[in-house]
C-alpha cells in the first residue's frame, strides 16, 4: 500500500509540508529575537522535527518495499546475476544530489570563464581562495551573490548525519569552495556522469529482460522495476531534506540560543549549548544561575573528548534470527553479513574484508578522511576511506576511484552513490579508518568486498 501510493503522496501532500516547513524556520529572525522568543520558537522546531521524521519512516518504509520486492523478483528469476544488474538499475538520475553537483558545476563554469576568479582559485587551500575571493570586486561579488545563493539552497548540511554539532554549509563557504576547486582540478562534466548512469541503468535493464523468456515474469518484473524506478530519487532526496536539511535548520536555532546565553555570561561559547540536555537549556533560558552550566558542560566535553579514543562493539545485545535476517534495515547497516563475518577469524593484517557496495577493482593512493577540512586533501584519484558518508560528501565521488567506508550496507548511502558513479565501494568493514592511513597504496574490490593494503605510505596521519 505504501510503496503502490507513497510516490504520490509525497509530490502532492508531504512535500509540500516540508517546503512550508522549511520556509517556515529559515523566516524566523535567529539573529535579533529574544531569547524567551527563540525557546518558544524551539518548541515549534522540535514539533517540525518529530513531524519529518514521521514522514522520513514512512518514506523509507515505501522505498524498501518496493527495492525488496524488485530484488526479490530479479533474484528469483537469475540468482546472483540478477541482484547484480539490480544494483546498476536502483540508481536514480533525477534528485536532489544531482541538483547540487549540478549547481557546483555551473559555478565551476563561471570560474573557468572569468580570469579574475580563476586565479583566485590557484591558491592552495579553500581559505586561501577565500581570502584572495574578498579582496577583489569581482570576487565578493561571486561569493555575496553566486556562492550565497548556493549556500541558501543546498547549503544545509554538515559533515555527519543526525549531528548538530558540525558546521553546515550554510554558515561557511569554504566546503563549497573546496569543491568548486576540485571540480576545476578535474573539470569534472556532471552531465558526461549523468549520461554515464543512464546508460549503465538502461544497459542493466536491457540485459535483465534479455535473460528472463518467461512472459509473466517479464510482466511482473517490468511491473516492479518501474515502481522500484520511481521511488529511487526518494533515498538522496530523504536526505536532503530530513537527515540533513531539518537536523541542519535545528543547529541553528540551537546556536543562536547559544549566543544569547553566552551574552547573559552563562556559556563561554555558542557551541558550549550542544553539551546541555534540552531540558537543561529551557531551565537555564530562565534561570542563568540554576546550576554551573561551564562546569557541566566542560565535565561532559572531557567525556566527549575521551569517547573518540574508543572502538565500541558492532553488536551489542542478543543476535537473535529476527535481528540478524529480518529486520528491514540490514540491508542499510550489512548486517547479517557483518555479524557472520565477526564469529569466523580474522583475515592477514593487510586485507580487510568488508561488504560489496559497488562492483569494480580499483587501486590508489588511500586518503582518510574524518573532518571536512580535510576534503580538500583529497585529490583525483584517491580513494577515500572514511567511517561513513552522507549528501555532503557526494562532492568527492567525482574525483576519487573508489570508496572504503567502516560503517554501512549494501542499501546505504555509499554504496548506493559509489554505483551512480560507477566506482567500486567496499562498506561495513568496521575497521578501516583505523587500519589504512593516508598514502598507503590500496586497491579496492567492490565485487568481492577486499581492500587489499599493498604498501605502507611515507608518514601520513595514524
């Protein structure tokens, strides 16, 4: 019922809503309301909030179903062949994250067409061309009007999904000036890579029903896959709009809160407030002095601090058959396959051994990365190790040539945005941010799920 109906209740009723939403958050004054007039305000965000993510399940819930009972189908009638083509035909070409790369493009363009910004862009860092950006008219014009307007479209989103912690695009440019850079070291054509993905797809499709003889299959099939094609733009655009865009319009309001505590003398940083429980900051909104509010939050920040030295568990709890074979979301997270993995003895200190996210081989130069100031490290024909990625990662894709990811499975946004590109990805290694470091030299097999270590870099971070 939800998959059958779901593609049109969003296009006529929830995506409506979220729009009003949205217009609805980015209108309120964040910088000159009151902090009793922001509290209140946070109150109606967090309804907004729970109210997305209501329509995200609902959303994922549709989508599963109909990629599940596509990959059903083909594995039904092919085996291992079929599931194969379904993951060059469960790609979309027609979303939000296209509409980005597409954006980033046409500035790329203007770029290469205006001598005054193009050797701005020869500096070295992302900050660099920043700074060489504002001190010429024609570059504070590209970033008050060309950069901004970016910003105020895609710009909602930050490193890490679910997280309010880390800076969005939309209070700094350089994330989308080191992509603009990026994408001018390559001249990268996002139109060549969306041709690219349509043909692989419609290839894929041919191919499918090429093998399948059998006319009531072909027919069910063929019923299914254009379900399954129509809910495809709905995993990057989910995306765009709840895990990144709501999570990222919620920061903002939490900072702006910041800020007015940190002028009433309770906080000694805006960011201090992501520290303090919810409950915490509307006590503290109206009594400054109720509790140490720099003592907890330091107390907590030590805690926080620590936890990033630890390795937790992949499984906690009891593995039971319901977990591990039929709970929907595995497919998201790699499990079964991860906890089979884990009870069998580890491979050579040199292989990891992950999950097939994309078919392919491929060798490069490994570059870990952690934090989006590192995205500018990375340079064409890398391959990117990282712990997991989201829609503001997709800008790398286009420059390396392959993609190693500790958390995620085959349904998970890596491995679903390293197909569209035609990259091989191995997912769900658990471990390989922690085993491969910057300039080694790996090669990546996304039909096998191998990452092989073939040498040690010189230096390079641990």
């Amino acid at each position: 019922m939800y998959a059958a109906n779901f593609l049109r209740w969003w296009e006529e009723r929830y995506l409506p809503e979220i729009r009003r939403n949205e217009a609805f958050l980015d209108s309120f004054p964040l910088e000159t309301a009151s902090l009793l007039d922001l509290l209140v305000h946070l109150e109606d965000a967090r309804d907004i909030e729970e109210r997305h993510w209501r329509l995200h399940w609902i959303l994922n819930m549709a989508q599963f179903a109909a990629f599940l009972d596509f990959k059903t189908a083909v594995s039904q009638a092919l085996g291992d062949r079929g599931l194969e083509l379904a993951g060059d035909i469960l790609v979309s070409v027609r979303d939000r994250n296209w509409d980005a790369l597409r954006a980033l493009w046409e500035l790329k363009e203007k770029v290469k067409a205006t001598p005054a910004l193009r050797a701005a862009f020869e500096a070295e860092t992302g900050r660099a061309v920043l700074q060489r950006l504002q001190e010429s008219a024609v570059g504070r014009a590209f970033l008050a009007e060309d950069v901004a307007a970016y910003q105020r479209e895609y710009g909602y989103k930050a490193l890490y999904t679910h997280e309010y912690r880390y800076r969005t695009w939309r209070e700094d440019p350089v994330p989308v000036i080191e992509s603009i850079k990026g994408y001018l070291a390559t001249d990268y054509n996002v139109y060549a890579d969306l041709a690219a993905v349509a043909e692989r797809r419609q290839r894929a499709i041919d191919e499918l029903f090429g093998l399948v003889q059998d006319e009531a299959t072909r027919e069910s099939l063929r019923a299914k896959l254009q379900l399954a094609l129509n809910m495809a733009p709905l995993t990057p655009d989910h995306h765009f709009y709840f895990d990144q865009g709501t999570h990222a319009r919620m920061r903002l309001i939490y900072l702006a809160i910041g800020d007015r505590l940190v002028q009433q003398g309770v906080l000694d940083d805006r960011e201090d407030i992501f520290f303090l429980t919810y409950h915490e900051i509307r006590t503290i909104g109206v009594q400054p002095d109720l509790f140490d509010a720099r003592a907890r939050v330091a107390e907590r920040r030590a805690e926080w601090e620590a936890a990033f030295t630890l390795r937790p568990p992949d499984w906690i709890g009891t593995a039971s058959h319901w977990a591990l074979y039929e709970q929907p979301y595995n497919g998201l997270w790699g499990y079964p396959e991860r906890f089979e993995r884990a009870q069998r003895q580890p491979q050579g200190a040199e292989v990891i051994q992950g999950l097939a996210g994309a078919p392919g081989v491929a060798e490069g130069t490994a570059r870990r990365v952690v934090s989006e100031e590192e995205f500018d490290q990375v340079q064409p024909g890398d391959v990117l190790v990282c712990r997991m990625t989201n829609p503001a990662w997709v800008v790398l894709f286009t420059n390396v040539v392959a993609v190693v990811t500790d958390d995620g499975g085959v349904l998970s946004h890596p491995a679903v945005v390293a197909r569209e590109f035609g990259i091989p990805a191995v997912v769900g290694t658990d471990d390989a941010t922690w085993r491969i470091r910057s300039g080694d030299r790996v090669r990546v097999n996304g039909t096998t799920g191998v990452v092989e270590i073939l040498s040690r870099g010189a230096g390079g971070d641990a």
